[in-house]
C-alpha cells in the first residue's frame, strides 16, 4: 500500500512509501498494573485477555488509508489515536494512526477485529532522530464528536508507552527492518471507557519542537445484513 507524506524537510519534502509490512503493538504500557487494568476493562466488555505483553499483530497493509470519509460495517466501531513510526530511505519516520476497531468482533477475536477495519493515517511525518531524544515528552490526544461538540477521548504523554524502539527490538529481536516495515506503536486508555463515535480526532504534539500532527476522520455505518 502506498502512502504519501509531506515533510518539513527540503531534503524530502514528500515521501512515497511502499508500506510491505504493517504490525500493530498492543499491550505496551511501562506500568504493568496500568496494562492489567486496561486488559480487565476490556474483559468487563467480553474482549479475551491476550497471550503475551506486549503482543505484536499483523495486519494487511491494504487497510491503510489517508483518506477523510470512511466506511465501516454496523455501529461498533471506534478509533484509536497511536503513533505510527515507518521504515523508509534507511531510516525510520514518525506519523500518527488510527487503530479503528470492530468492538463486537473484539469479544470474539482481537486480531480480526483489528484486520477487519480500515486503519486512517496523517499525511504528515517527522524523522524519528529528530524526536528520539525527547519521546516521552510526545503528547497524544484524540476527541470524539459526540452530539456536535468535540469531546476529550484520549489524552497523555508517551512516556506511559514503551517507546518504538524497544518495540521494534522485541519485535525483530537479531531480524533486520526492511524497507517498508511500520508499526502501531501502542495507545492511552480511553476517558470515559471506549464507545463507538463517527467522527474521530487525532493529534501528537511535540511540545521541544512546538510542532503538531494531526488528522481527523469520519466513518459512515453500513447496514449489518444476515
């Protein structure tokens, strides 16, 4: 799957990436009670513990869009706002993705609920080198519109997460990236619980660099048919 991304960068002020292989982390928070916590407020919603902490899932590329207007299959999905890091020209780029997600297919199998709905990515990147240093500081916020006003749905500092790095590690453990490869580097709870909303708001905000990615997406339901 092809995605384009504008830089602030003259020496590549738009990227075209050949996304091959696309993983997404679940399970990737430092504080282990914190991680047990969130598996428990899923399995209060029917949704099975996992395996393993972190768990790495695999799914195809050609679920990836930039694009604005969606669509989804019935009324129980939602996103969820993480950052999204790519490897490309011999080094690794820092985006933000929505990990959209089946709730109901969820309570039967996390890896089809994750494959199951199309994945909404900015069409903004930063170099990783430029953020490495300071990653913890990295904000994450996402808002969902609920009743026409834009509602706070997920808001913190990275520093919760494990951080890209040590994901791509476990990950490939003695393996070798390869051109192409990105990850779904993991997300904050959500406020409030986790409901299914439409319109969906996402933003990572570099507060050392005082800049912002940001994309917002809406998705209408087609009917469930037996």
């Amino acid at each position: 799957m092809q995605l384009r991304f504008t830089t602030d960068y003259a020496d590549a002020a738009v990227l075209d990436v050949e996304i091959n292989q696309l993983v997404i982390a679940g399970w990737v928070g430092r504080d282990q009670e914190a991680v047990l916590h969130h598996i428990r407020e899923l399995e209060a919603l029917g949704v099975p513990a996992p395996g393993a902490v972190p768990l790495f899932y695999r799914v195809a590329t050609n679920q990836l869009t930039q694009e604005t207007q969606l669509e989804v299959v019935g009324d129980h999905t939602s996103g969820e706002a993480e950052p999204f890091v790519f490897f490309h020209r011999g080094e690794y780029w820092v985006s933000l993705i929505s990990d959209h997600t089946d709730r109901h297919l969820e309570t039967f199998s996390v890896a089809l609920s994750k494959q199951a709905c199309i994945k909404p990515v900015a069409g903004h990147a930063w170099r990783m080198a430029d953020v490495k240093a300071h990653w913890d500081q990295l904000e994450l916020r996402a808002w969902i519109n609920v009743n026409g006003d834009w509602v706070t749905y997920q808001q913190g500092a990275l520093s919760s997460l494990l951080t890209p790095l040590d994901l791509l590690s476990r990950y490939f453990a003695a393996g070798q990236v390869e051109e192409g490869f990105a990850m779904s580097c993991g997300t904050l709870s959500a406020i409030g619980g986790i409901r299914p909303a439409s319109e969906f708001r996402m933003a990572l905000h570099d507060p050392v660099l005082n800049r912002t990615l940001e994309h917002t997406y809406i998705t209408g339901s087609l009917p469930v048919i037996a």
